[in-house]
C-alpha cells in the first residue's frame, strides 16, 4: 500500500465507523465537519464507497447511509461467531487460574443466552449449560450487561412490574437499584437467586462505543468462599474481561 493510500483507508473507515453510530443518514457536511476532513475528499470517498456498495446516496434528502455491503460485513461477523471464538480460551484460562467454572453470555431481549461453559475439575455442573436461556434481570450476567445499556432501554425492556419474573428482584425500583449499584462497583452480583447456595459476580464486556457484547462470570459455592476469596473472582474475572475487550476492539 501507499503512503498515500492508508490515510485514504483510514478516513474511509472513520466515516463508516461515524456512519454506523447514526439513527439514520447523514450530509456530507456533517461528516467533513465531525471528522475533520476536507468535504472535498469527503464526497470523493463518499463516491468510492458507494461504488462498491458500503454506502447510499439519498439525492432528495442530500444525504448518505450506509449500503448493503455494510450489512453483508455485520451478517459475516455474526456468522464467523466471534465472541464465541475469542471467548472460550479467555473463559478457559480464567477457569485455570481460579478453579471455579465459568460462563460467557450475551444478552437477547431480556433474557441472557449462554454461549460457553467451562466446568473447573471436580465442580458440579450448572444451570448456565450452552445455549440455556434465564431471565437477565436475576443473573449476574444478566444484570452486568443491563447496567451498562442506556436507562431508556432498560425500561423499555421491563415497563411493568409483570415482566420480572417474580423471584428476587420483583419490583422495578428493586432492578433499578440493583444496577445503579452494578455500575457504581463495576460488576454484578447474584447470590442464591438461581441455584440454591451458588453465588456469581459477572463483568460486562463494551464495545468501542460503550454497548455491551458479552459478559464473563464466575459461579462458586457462597458457603465456601469468605469475602478475600469474592474480591479475588472479581479481580480475575475483571482481568478476563478486559483482555476479552482487547480481543474484540484492540487497544
């Protein structure tokens, strides 16, 4: 490549990446302006992107989407099954060093879906099996992801009192305690909620825009773990987390 052509790629990528981040087309002007770039350059990158079907020109409205190929992207990404992929030697090394299984999960409406379970040796098995769904307002996982979307998707999840599932957090002032507080520490906690005498805590993996992807969490016996031990899974799922991060965004 060029020396002339990486920061063509580059602006090219930052103008999807801005693209991406709208609720709906934009001008051409806006975009030079966001992104600090010449409109000049701007509309000759806007022509090669939609020449290749990235991007969408709206002649009435004066403006750009993203096109087709964009989604083509997002659908590959989705089928290559990348969380999955990066996650589970992340997922198994934490289950090394900590010597408590460990599951990774994502959030679908308001359910968590779980994706990968690594059982530590000599531990019994659990509810959180692959492909297991649970209300994500009583997990650990659940509620690590729901702490990190914006308040207004959170009600817009759970409106009513009738869409909690009615054991543990029953009311949604109760929710929305529980999250302000899964925020404020970092991670989320559940305890007895799901599996009599089992605890979790739980960290939420972000993308570069803040959304969370995933989490990662930890499940041990509450009876058997003092409070050092609590502090020391969430520093290592903290750590996995991270790292997971790293996998998925870089940086």
């Amino acid at each position: 490549m060029s020396s002339t052509g990486a920061p063509t790629v580059g602006a090219a990528l930052r103008i999807l990446s801005f693209m991406a981040a709208q609720q709906g087309p934009v001008a051409a002007a806006t975009l030079a302006r966001a992104l600090d770039l010449p409109r000049s350059s701007v509309y000759r990158l806007l022509g090669e992107l939609a020449g290749q079907g990235f991007v969408l020109h709206f002649p009435e409205a004066r403006r750009y989407g993203l096109g087709i190929a964009a989604f083509e992207l997002s659908s590959g990404y989705v089928r290559q099954e990348p969380v999955t992929r990066l996650g589970r030697p992340v997922l198994a090394g934490l289950v090394d060093r900590v010597g408590e299984s460990a599951h990774l999960a994502v959030l679908v409406g308001r359910e968590v879906v779980y994706l990968v379970e690594e059982r530590a040796p000599r531990r019994p098995a659990l509810v959180t099996d692959v492909g297991v769904r649970l209300p994500s307002h009583l997990t650990a996982s659940g509620r690590a992801l729901l702490a990190e979307l914006p308040r207004e998707q959170v009600r817009a999840l759970f409106p009513d009192a009738a869409t909690l599932d009615g054991r543990g957090t029953t009311t949604l002032r109760d929710l929305r305690t529980e999250l302000v507080r899964t925020r404020q520490r970092g991670f989320a906690v559940e305890d007895g909620e799901i599996t009599a005498g089992f605890a979790s805590v739980a960290v939420a993996v972000t993308d570069r825009a803040g959304w969370p992807v995933a989490s990662l969490a930890v499940t041990f016996e509450s009876t058997a773990v003092d409070a050092g031990r609590w502090e020391a899974l969430v520093v290592a799922v903290r750590g996995c987390a991270g790292e997971l991060r790293r996998r998925l965004v870089g940086g």
